[in-house]
C-alpha cells in the first residue's frame, strides 16, 4: 500500500539517534566500551535472541536519482545478509548495548502491486515489506531461507526484505544486448557460509554491462513514480538491485561494466558472497575471440525499386538504428504502391546508391507481422497490397548473414 511520507512527533527523536548512527557508522569503527554486544555502533539485523554479528550489519548506500543517476540518501540503508528461516527484528547497537529494537507488520508486496514497483523480468516481483517500523514493534518472520537484500529507509520508516534467487549478466557487450535473456543467468547456491552465483560460456564483444539481480534493475518505493523530477527525497527512494563501477569496486547502480576493444572471447561471470567479504564479482576470460571488424558505415542501406516513390532511378535511404548485442540494424518505414500491373510492389535494398552489393529476396532471412505479404518476384521483393511497411535489416555476423524484419 503506497503511502505518503509522515513522521509522527513521537518517532522525531528517533530520527535524529538514527540520522546521527546511520552517519557514524560510515565513518568509525568504535565498538564502545564495557557493553555484551562486539560489534560497531549502527543498526543489525538480528534473529530474536541472537546477538548481532558484524556481518548483519545496515550500512549507507546510494539510491537512484534522476537520469538513471546515483545519489546519497541520509537514513537509507542496506546490505546483503544470508537470513535462515526464522523471526528477525532491527536493532540499533551504541557503546556495545542494543539501544533500540524495530520491527513492524509485515505483507508482502511488489507482485505486481504497489503501481511503483519495477517489474522483474523473470517475474520475482515480490518482497517482504514492513511498511511503517516502530520501536518494541513486532518481529518480522521470513519463510524462505536464502542471500537477501535488507534495506532500511528511516525517513519513510520502512523495511524491505528482498530474496535474490539469482544474477544475470546483461548488456550491449552479451549476444542479448540489454534484453533479459535465461541464458546469461546465475542461479544461486549456497549456504550462510557463503552463496555463489555463475554462469561460463558467455560470448561477450567490446561493450558495456551490468550484474543484476533476479532481472530486476530497482525496487521503486517512491510515493509518486510519475512525478517529474521524480527521484527528490520527500518522493521516497529508489533501491537498487544492480552492480555496475569495476569489479574489484562494486557499486549500486554505478557506471556500466566494459569490455575493452580487443579483448573479445569467452568469458565466465561469478558473484560469490560470504559474510566476512560481503559480495565479490569476478570475470574470468577463458577463450579468445577473433575481433569483429565490421564497419556500419560502409553500408549505407537504400531502397530502391518500382514500389518506392522514387521508381528504379534512386534510391531512399534507411536509418542506422545502432547495433545492440552485436546485432547492426537499418530500418525506416516506406510506403509501397502496387497496382496490379508488371512490376509494380517490386523493390531491393542496396548500399552506397551502387549494385556491388544489395540484396533481393532469396539473399535474406525474413521475419515480421508482415512477412505473409512479401513474395519473391524474379529475385526481387513484392508487396501486397498498397501500403505502408516498416523494414529493418540486420545482421548478427559481421556481415555474413543478413535478416529482414517486415512489419
């Protein structure tokens, strides 16, 4: 249930104790002196009557911001715990002493309500949401064992409990491009000693990526997603559920991955956790790769023919769409007449307003809503009836094979 921001006069207190330790723990490794519980001052999550342990520990992290940005958020915290099944509250640990002990009623949420969640694109909508903790508030039971992303907004005063079931490596340098594809998965294994995530085998080309998890990009908690700026704090927050910068410096939603110009090849992808190292990325190159040295710009695609408005005397050009998983794409939408007579619908595709290379109907793959109406005439395409048609060519080769999308 989506919610506007309130902070009760009773919990202002509260906020500035939890502002100040969410600050400090950032900055200090000061443990106190003369308490039961080892471990710095800040918040922990904690099974009921478990001391807390380091690993357990909230700490600040950036939430997004407007184009697709970073930002800091004061009282926003996170970490990726390994929670056993179990009741589980949060506690704020000062000078060894639990100080303070939260929790709260908790639903579940996301799937695929409330209207501000980012969909996962493998259908793990769901969450474990305690929308509003308090003090001495109930604990907060989790069924499923497993590696979750806990996350504490102090402003909103909620808690978010998220199970990662599995990575995925994503992005233009992978054969999907930035498409969510099961091959480029990494499905979890592991235990509270450590959990692992892998996927070997992947082709990958000069180009960016990203590690996410369970095919999600964010948890949207935002109380207006359509606002615009929408990412400011009164708005709510953004967590993120991706790892970008290097992977020896991981950071939430940080700059996109890259793989360098030449160093094409087959590559494993690990994400491994463990509580004292927290989460690890590795990329391991296991095979070399021949570069592609396809140049888009030495094909200048046209159409040509006596279903285009400008008959067999010219050609019209298609647009370079970009390429994206190393697919290269031209496309543009045409109308094509054709009246019954000779000839007419007829038209190929060319490069450079020259014949030393082009295209007709037995030299390409099609494909298309529209496919149904495109026949081969003589060699060349043909369109029934009249009308207007979207054309995109691709390849996925270098230049080797060539596809045709009619729609």
């Amino acid at each position: 249930m989506l919610k506007s921001i309130r902070i009760a006069s009773g919990f202002l207190a509260f906020a500035m104790i939890a502002l100040v330790s969410s600050c400090s723990e950032s900055t200090t490794t000061n443990i106190g002196t003369g308490g039961s519980v080892p471990v710095a001052d800040g918040f922990y999550v904690t099974k009921v009557g478990i001391t807390p342990v380091s690993s357990s520990q909230l700490v600040a992290e950036k939430v997004e911001a407007d184009a697709f940005g970073v930002q800091d958020r004061s009282g926003f915290l996170a970490n990726y715990i390994y929670l056993t099944a179990g009741s589980y509250n949060i506690v704020s640990v000062i000078d060894q002493e639990i100080a303070k002990t939260l929790g709260g009623a908790a639903v579940s949420a996301g799937d695929p309500v409330p209207a501000n969640t980012e969909s996962s694109d493998c259908d793990l909508h769901a969450y474990t949401l305690v929308e509003e903790f308090s003090e001495a508030g109930a604990a907060i039971v989790i069924a499923t064992e497993g590696l979750y992303k806990v996350m504490m907004d102090n402003e909103t005063k909620e808690f978010v409990f998220y199970n990662i079931v599995k990575g995925q490596i994503i992005g233009a340098a992978s054969a999907a491009g930035w498409s969510n594809s099961v091959d480029q998965e990494m499905p979890l294994t592991g235990t509270a000693a450590g959990a692992a995530m892998e996927v070997t085998g992947l082709t990958m080309r000069p180009g960016e990526y990203k590690l996410r998890f369970n095919c999600r990009w964010k948890i949207d908690r935002r109380i207006d997603p359509a606002a615009s700026p929408g990412h400011e704090f009164a708005n709510g927050y953004a967590a993120l559920t991706n790892f970008g910068g290097t992977p020896a410096a991981l950071a939430p939603g940080g700059a996109n991955f890259a793989i360098a110009t030449g160093a094409d090849g087959i590559y494993t992808f690990a994400a491994t956790w463990t509580p004292a190292g927290g989460m690890v990325f590795t990329v391991t190159k296991t095979a070399p790769l021949d570069p592609i040295t396809f140049n888009p710009s030495d094909y200048a695609w046209g159409i040509i023919g006596a279903g285009t408005s400008t008959g067999w005397g010219a050609d019209t050009d298609l647009n370079y769409n970009g390429v994206t998983g190393g697919v290269y794409k031209w496309g543009g939408t045409f109308t094509i007449t054709n009246d019954g007579t000779a000839g007419s619908g007829e038209f190929k595709f060319r490069t450079n307003d020259s014949w030393t290379f082009s295209k007709g109907f037995s030299d390409v793959t099609l494909s298309g809503s529209k496919v149904g109406q495109i026949s081969n005439s003589g060699g060349n395409f043909k369109a029934t009836p009249t009308g207007s048609y979207i054309f995109e060519l691709s390849t996925n080769d270098a230049g080797a094979t060539w596809s045709l999308k009619v729609d």
